[in-house]
C-alpha cells in the first residue's frame, strides 16, 4: 500500500497519520518560537497556554506584577490573528461594561432599544486583575465561558468563534479583592501559576530592551490553520487505559470515595467536578498533538494535571497548618493513583506462567 493510500485511510478511520501529526506539530513550533522571543525564560510556561488554547479552554495566570502575564495574552492575540479586547477589572466595573447593553436610539421616526456590544465580542478577552471587580460583574463571565454566548434582556447573542477569557490575577494586595467563587473558577480549564525567571533570563530581557523595542509579531497562525489544528486535537486518539487513568484521577480527589487515598481523605474538603475530567482528557490530546504524538500517553495527563485539578480542589483548614497546598495535593494523587488500575486477570496470570514453563521446556 502506498504511503498516499495509508494517508487516506488514516483520515478516513478518524486517526491522524505521521504527515498530519508533523504538519500540525510544524505550525505549534512557529506559535511557540514567536512566543519565545516575547516571553524569555518561560518554557513550560508558554506550552501549557498552546496546550490550553489547542484543548479550547479558558485559562488563568496567577503571578506576582510584572512576570509578564499581559504581554503573553497580547502576544497569544498577535501571532494568531484573533482580534483581541483587554478590559481592567475593577471594583465599579459593571457586568454592562462588559457584555454591552441596550441603549434608547432613534430611527426611523420611532424610539428603540438597540444592544451595543461590549468587548466580550472579540476572540480573545484579557480580564486583567479579574479578582477586583465584584462578583455580580464576574458572575458576567459564567454564560460567555460556558456556551459561548450572553443573553441581554432575554435576547441571546452568540460569541465569534473561538472565543477564550484569559485572565489575569495577582497573590498580594488582596485587599480589597473578591476572591473568584468556586463555580468561576470550574469555567477555567487552566489555572497556571507564572513565575519568577532566573539572572540568566533577566539579563537576556536587559539587553533585549537596551538595544530597542521588542519585535513586532506577525500572524503565524491564520484562522483557517487553527480551525485545522482544532480538528486535529479531536483526532488524537485518547485510549481507553488513559480515559480510565484521568476518571480515577478525578474520581480519587473525593474525599467520600472508597478509593480516595488517606491524605486527600484528610485534608480535601470538595474535590473536582466532571468538568475538570473532560478538559484533562481534551487538554490531553493538545499536550500529545504539541509533542507530535497521534494518541494520547499517561505522560500527557501528568503534565496538565496541576494546571487542570489545583483550582478545582478546595482543601480543609486543618491543611493549612500541615502546609498542604492544592498543587502539592496534586502531586500527591498523581503518585498515589496507580497509571493501570485494572490488575491482570488471575486465569490470564496463570494462562501466561503456563506459557513462559511450555516455551521453557521446548527450549530445552
């Protein structure tokens, strides 16, 4: 069979082919090499938000000022194409100011509410510092993150496609913040914590800015190729051993569950929802896709776990006195839960020993 003819049927059965998987893998590399000469030192950093945007969730950097959170959505927004809005949470921020409202216009002779669109019309929104606006105004967000839509006055206006919130929130001054609640925090498919970057790095940045301004990025991704890429990541083929490693993950963060190890029976007061098994597994097949793999391994899932599960469990007061954390948690059920949870069948054990004594004894 011709390697045109494997191709063919590759696609036709659903499953990606060498070509696709390096095709696909070649346009990730130029999203990240564009995204390294505006964010330095931050690697794993700038994979785990490609792996986000590829898996179509909405992500959430939590990092000190200055690390670069903003510039990284920017450059996200530039080298993809998407059109892009960037809205300042702030206490007197109203949830109006966000999706829009109807305003009374004149036409025609006659007086009608028209609805104006607010900057969550765009492809990607920067809710920057989201924790500073009052939850009535976050609560705005629930709807667009959810089904891609707002309803203003009982009318629905669908969102452009792909629509993505990427927020923004720092760990000091919290005075005078609004903590995300819980059900916000489930719409974000990433929480990832940015941090600092080594002398290395910071002398790269002083150099870069001494001999001028960073360089203008340019669309590497056009719409058409990232619908492309989206299809493909649906294609990743996810086994059956791996979507039963990720339901024993989740499953295992409830602390009532007879399977749940000792120290999350502990220390965890609410563990993750079904929605957190889903963007694993689809954040999965992203993190396979980047690494130019056609199905997804137990190593994917090790690696979005802590973006996925450490802002879906909420811990008890008594952890924080064992200087237990939610990613420490993480690490801990990823050590605790076994890859392979089904055990060999026994007649299958013993069917192979009998086997290995028959192959033994030809040999001799």
């Amino acid at each position: 069979m011709s390697d045109a003819s494997v191709a063919t049927s590759d696609a036709s059965s659903g499953l990606l082919s060498p070509e696709e998987v390096a095709a696909a893998q070649g346009k990730i590399q130029r999203l990240l090499d564009g995204l390294g000469t505006a964010i330095l030192g931050q690697q794993e950093l700038l994979e785990l938000a490609v792996i986000c945007i590829l898996g179509r969730g909405h992500m959430l950097l939590e990092g000190l000022p200055g690390l670069g959170k903003t510039e990284l959505v920017k450059s996200l927004s530039a080298l993809m194409g998407l059109s892009f809005r960037r809205v300042q949470f702030t206490p007197d921020l109203l949830p109006g100011d966000i999706v829009g409202s109807p305003i009374l216009e004149e036409q025609g002779g006659t007086r009608r509410l028209v609805f104006h669109r607010g900057p969550i019309f765009a492809n990607l929104l920067l809710a920057d510092e989201i924790n500073r606006a009052t939850p009535k105004t976050q609560s705005a967000l629930l709807e667009a993150m959810q089904e891609r839509r707002v309803t203003v006055m009982g009318e629905t206006h669908p969102l452009p496609g792909p629509f993505f919130v990427l927020a923004t929130q720092n760990p000091i001054e919290l005075e005078g913040t609004y903590p995300l609640p819980e059900a916000q925090l489930d719409r974000f498919a990433f929480k990832i914590n940015v941090s600092g970057v080594s002398s290395n790095t910071l002398e790269a940045i002083i150099t870069k800015r001494r001999h001028g301004q960073p360089p203008e990025l340019g669309v590497v991704i056009s719409h058409e190729e990232l619908e492309d890429l989206f299809a493909m990541v649906d294609r990743v083929h996810l086994p059956s051993a791996v979507a039963n490693y990720i339901a024993r993950l989740v499953t295992a963060t409830h602390p009532q569950h007879e399977d749940s190890p000792s120290e999350c029976r502990r220390f965890v007061k609410y563990g993750a929802s079904p929605r957190a098994a889903i963007a694993m597994s689809d954040a999965a097949r992203a993190a396979a896709l980047v690494a130019g793999k056609p199905n997804v391994g137990f190593d994917e899932v090790r690696k979005i776990a802590s973006s996925v599960l450490s802002h879906r469990l909420i811990l008890d007061y008594a952890a924080r006195l064992e200087h237990w954390t939610p990613p420490k948690m993480v690490d801990y059920l990823l050590d605790a839960v076994p890859e392979v949870g089904r055990a060999v069948p026994e007649d299958l054990q013993v069917s192979s020993s009998a086997d290995k004594a028959s192959s033994a004894s030809n040999a001799n």
